[in-house]
C-alpha cells in the first residue's frame, strides 16, 4: 500500500517544489531526479504485485473524502470564475449544473455512506502505472529541453515553466490515483484534475485560439464530468449503504446494477477519450507544447477515458448498450483514420491516429468479450509507447527545420538521420507486424467473429486498417526520400532529449519483442480474473513473429549508414536527359525534380468527415440514452 500511496504523494510534492523553484538548474535536477525515482517505484509494484490479482487496501473513506470535495468545489468556483472572465456560457452552464449535482451528492445522498477498500491495485492498473511512471516521467524529462527551445522561437508568449511542470507533475499525481482508486467517488476526483491540468496546459500560451481550444475541451470534459457525477447520485439512490460505489463491488453485482453507471461513466470515457462527436477537443489541443500533446492528448490522459470503459467491459457485454458504446468506437476508428489521410500537419496525422485507436480499443471494450478485453489492453500499451515517441520526434523536427508539415520533411533521413530512425521505429510500431498493434488487430477480427454483429466490425477493420498503412507509409516515403545536398540540422538536440528518444525508441522495440510475456504476466491473469478465460498466444505465432522482428528492425537502422554525399542515379523522366535532381524541361529551362504525396482533400477533408462522424455518433449516444431511461423507469 505504502508503494501506491507514494505514486500519488509524491508527483504532488515535487509539483509544489516546481511551482516554487525560479532556477533552471535546479527544476532540471527536480525533474530528471523525480522521474528517476517514479520510473523506479513504478517498476518496483511490477516487481511485488505481477503475481497477485486484485489486492485491496482498507483506506478511510474521511477525512480524505471532505477534503476532495472541498477541492472540487474550489475548483468549479475557478472555472466559473474563468468562464465568466471569457464569456463562455456553455461552460458555465455545465460547471454550475456539475457543481449543484455534486453538492446535492455530498450533502444529501453521502452521508452514511462509507465505502470500504478505496485503493486497489491489480495487473491492469499495473499496466497503466507503468505507462504513467515510466512513460510519463520521460515525457517529463524530455519537456525541460524542448520547453527551452519553445520560448527561445516564442519570445512573445510568457514564461510561465513553474506553472508549466507544476501542472504536469499534478497530472501524474492524479492518473496514479485515478488508477489505483477503488471508490468510483475518488475516481472522479483525479478525473477532474486531469481535466483541469489539460485545460490550463492546452492555454498554455494565452493566445486565441490557444484559450478557445482550451475551452473547447474543458467542456466537453465536463459534459462527461456531468455524466460521471450523474452515475453516483443512481448508486447512492440504489444503494444507501454505500457499496455499490466500490469499483470491484459494482462490477460483480451484475447488469441488474451496474448497467446504468457503466453506460453513464462510459460516456465520460467517451468524451475523456475524444472518440466522435467529442474528437474536435483533442485536435483542437494539439495547439499545446509537444509534451502536452504527448502526456496527455496521447499516453495518458486520454489513456483514463479508455481504462475505465474496458474495467465496465464486462457489464456492457452482451447488451445493446454496450453495442452501441462499440460502434460509436468503430465509427471513430473508421472516419478519423480517413481524416488523417487528408491531414499535411504532422501533428493532426497523430491526433487523429490518436483518434482512432482510442476508437478502436472502445470497440473492443463495447463488444466485451474475454478475447476482445485482451486485445484492448494491448493496444493501450503499444498506442502509449509508439505515440509519445512519434509526438516527440515531430516536436523535434519542428524545431529544427520550422514546420511541422509531412512535406517540409522530405529527406529527413539526410537532415536528421536518428530521429527519423526513431519515426520510422515510431510507425512501424503503429501499423506493421509483428508490432503489437497490428497483431492485436489481427486478433480482434478472430474475436470480433465469434461476436454478435461481428461482420460489421470486420468491415471497419479492414476499410480503416487500410487507410492507417496508407497514411503511415506516405510519411514514410517523404522521411527517406532523397533530396539534393542534404544539411544536418539534429546536432543541437539536447542531451536529456536524445535520452527519452533512446529510451522511448528501445521500449518500442522491447514491447514487440516480450509482448509475449506482458500477455503472459500480466494481461491474460487479469482477463482470467475477470472472465475465467483467457487468450494464449500459440507457439508457432510466436517464432514467426520473432522472425519478422528481425526482418523488419534490420532496414530502419541500415538507414544510419547513409552519408551526405551518397552516390545518386538519376530518376527517369520520360526520356528527358537529367541532372541528379532536376530535368530539362520546356525551352531548355533546368527543373527541380518534386515529389508530392496524394491528400484527397476531395474525399477525405476533415470537415466534410466529420459532420458525418457527429451525427453518426450523436445519434447513437442518443439511441443509448433513450434505451437507458427505459432501464432506470
């Protein structure tokens, strides 16, 4: 227990010392250090709970409780405050309505109630411990550098790095509790720090648009906030005592029950996760400092949205709810990858990849069955290492060559050979096998066929698992593409940077080669847990993808061999005589030889996508919410 109570503990520590500390070096050392020792601890309660289901840790429900509410209700007061400073009349509407129905919880449905066990730890939590400490931490880490270099190219945005890194080491805290809380009202809790960390972080630069996105995604948050709230007050109606609020409880009282706070707290999760409608937040936040996007629009934040659908996994299997859940899920996997076809910025390519595997593993989720379970914990893990790396890599590209777009980074392999070693790294992990997420993929169509409306969910596989290998190897071309006299630009990158590229980099190629053994110790005892069965990998899967391992990790590095001054063949270019990389053209005229990829804007623009993805998706969140008031009359 005392291990699960220092992860909370001391991220909030250190974020106090941060907000205090003026000097550079000194926040340097805080940070590198606190993330030594978070990645240490995290790897430590891998070490003492792999081999235990669910251990359950008696906590009293007070002082802790009043002190929570008390800082929720400052909390809502602040965002009043901000929402009438800025003029935003939905926001406020919702954080009033939050406020009253939580007011009302507290005061007239909360007492007597006294959950027992409010911490708890099993090896999903593990999973996300191990994201949040390790990954999180590097992210951390990698920000002190990239912050840096943030202010010196935006002299006109304020320094305000204390509140910056306070902000991030709060969010840590509250994902480490948000995991390991057992009482759904602690839970949401750290769900609305997390909201509020991202809201201020997404404003970061003060700007407009920054403030506007900022906004945009405080209230869709809080429209889930609503909902999450909502499923307390149906428990404490339904269950005076007070049980029904433990999370283990609750999911072992059965669809009777647990039915309505899980499609209540699923829809929390929905918009948490950004799945559509609700996807235009996380785009929108995109407008972040990269290690914002990061942590939190890509390894963890949204991580929370997902996490607790797959824990209600299995009170919506077998229920049109949850079919329901599933398809909004499908449906977002299936149009954000379209979108991302259409995307130039690199960073909208990975938020709407983001998008779309969040959509994916809901999917899985929705279905809730044992196998499906199992597939979308591993897609969390695979999603959260490859997407940090690529976010860190493109942040890096940024400032090293002033443009974030995919066509401004044609020989990249010649201007930055390591990081675009990284980034193809990054996307192999992304959408070629053997990395996990292409098997897990391959896993849930076998899943998704023995499950009701499975054909459906085939389909979206396959139409959107073709749009990701189309968009990812289109980038992919622009990095190794050969361009004349190519200048290295990456030899003023920072130690501490290079160090979480490495790191993130090796744990992209580790996690494909012992996903085996995370399955093994960690994911399939969870799911045996829960269901009573599980998925094994069978042997002879095993050594082909070993194999494959081998192939695939054998080109991306062979590209470090490349020089500056490589021997060229000139391209063909319809009989015309050429010159290296340009071509005679009309009237004896010298031309640059340019290659450009295919966006389809036609077809796949981002706005024309997504009005069909909102309605599809309001009208299916609709369809629940009628068939859920029919459950609770």
């Amino acid at each position: 227990m005392n291990e699960l109570l220092f992860l909370i503990a001391f991220p909030l520590l250190i974020a106090v010392l941060l907000l205090l500390v003026p000097r550079d070096s000194i926040r340097d050392v805080l940070v590198t250090g606190s993330a030594a020792v978070l990645g240490i601890v995290s790897l430590y309660v891998l070490y003492g709970y792999f081999n235990r289901n669910t251990v359950m840790f008696d906590i009293p429900t007070e002082p802790w409780g009043n002190v929570m509410t008390i800082i929720e209700l400052l909390l809502a007061v602040y965002i009043l405050y901000l929402g009438v400073k800025h003029r935003k009349s939905f926001t406020i509407a919702l954080i009033v309505l939050q406020a009253g129905l939580l007011l009302w919880y507290e005061f007239f449905l909360k007492p007597g109630m006294h959950p027992e066990n409010n911490l708890f730890i099993d090896q999903f939590s593990i999973i996300m411990a191990l994201i949040i400490g390790i990954i999180g931490s590097l992210i951390c880490v990698f920000a002190l550098g990239y912050m840096k270099t943030f202010h010196h190219h935006h002299p006109e945005v304020r320094d305000r790095r204390n509140l910056f890194f306070f902000i991030l080491f709060v969010f840590l805290s509250a994902m480490f509790g948000l995991v390991f809380a057992n009482n759904l009202a602690w839970i949401l809790f750290f769900w609305e720090i997390t909201t509020i960390c991202s809201f201020i972080l997404i404003g970061y630069s003060e700007t407009e648009e920054a403030t506007n996105n900022a906004f945009l995604a405080l209230s869709m948050n809080l429209l889930g906030g609503v909902a999450f709230v909502g499923a307390l007050i149906f428990l404490a109606i339904t269950d005076p005592s007070g049980k029904s609020l433990m999370l283990d409880y609750l999911l072992s009282s059965g669809q009777a029950i647990a039915l309505v706070p899980a499609v209540l707290i699923s829809f929390a999760g929905i918009t948490k996760s950004a799945l559509m409608p609700f996807s235009s937040w996380l785009v929108g936040a995109m407008v972040a400092p990269t290690p914002v996007s990061a942590l939190l629009h890509s390894s963890t934040m949204v991580k929370a949205g997902v996490y607790i659908i797959v824990r209600f996994a299995p009170v919506l299997s077998g229920t049109i709810e949850g079919l329901i859940i599933a398809l909004v899920g499908g449906v977002t996997f299936l149009l954000a990858s379209f979108i991302a076809i259409s995307q130039t910025n690199a960073k909208k390519v990975l938020a709407y990849s983001t998008i779309a595997n969040l959509g994916l593993i809901v999917a899985c989720a929705g279905v809730g069955t044992f196998n499906l379970v199992w597939v979308a914990i591993l897609l969390i893990v695979f999603h959260a290492v490859a997407k940090s790396l690529l976010f860190l890599c493109v942040g890096t590209v940024e400032h090293r060559i002033g443009s974030r777009n995919i066509e401004d980074m044609s020989g990249l392999i010649g201007r930055m050979p390591k990081i675009a070693v990284m980034m193809f790294v990054g996307m192999a992990g992304m959408f070629l096998a053997p990395f996990g997420m292409v098997i897990s993929k391959w896993a849930a169509i076998e899943a998704f066929i023995q499950s009701p409306f499975g054909l459906i969910f085939i389909a979206i596989l396959a139409f959107g698992g073709s749009a990701t290998v189309f968009y990812w190897s289109k980038w992919m071309g622009k990095i190794i593409s050969v361009t004349r006299q190519p200048e290295v630009v990456e030899n003023s990158v920072t130690k501490e940077k290079w160090a979480v590229l490495y790191i993130l980099t090796a744990l992209v190629i580790i996690c494909a080669l012992i996903f085996p053994l995370i399955s093994a110790v960690l994911i399939e005892p969870f799911v045996m847990n829960i269901y009573g069965q599980t998925t094994l990998l069978p042997l002879a899967n095993l050594t082909i993808m070993i194999l494959m391992m081998g192939l695939l990790l054998f080109m991306p590095f062979t590209m470090l061999l490349y020089r500056t001054a490589p021997k060229h063949t000139g391209p063909y270019m319809a009989g015309r005589p050429t010159d290296g990389h340009a071509f005679a053209g009309s009237i004896g005229i010298s031309r640059e030889v340019v290659l450009s990829n295919y966006y389809m804007d036609r077809y796949f623009g981002e706005d024309k996508i997504f009005m069909i993805g909102a309605a599809t998706g309001w009208g299916l969140l609709l369809f629940a919410g009628t068939l859920l008031v029919g459950v609770i009359l």
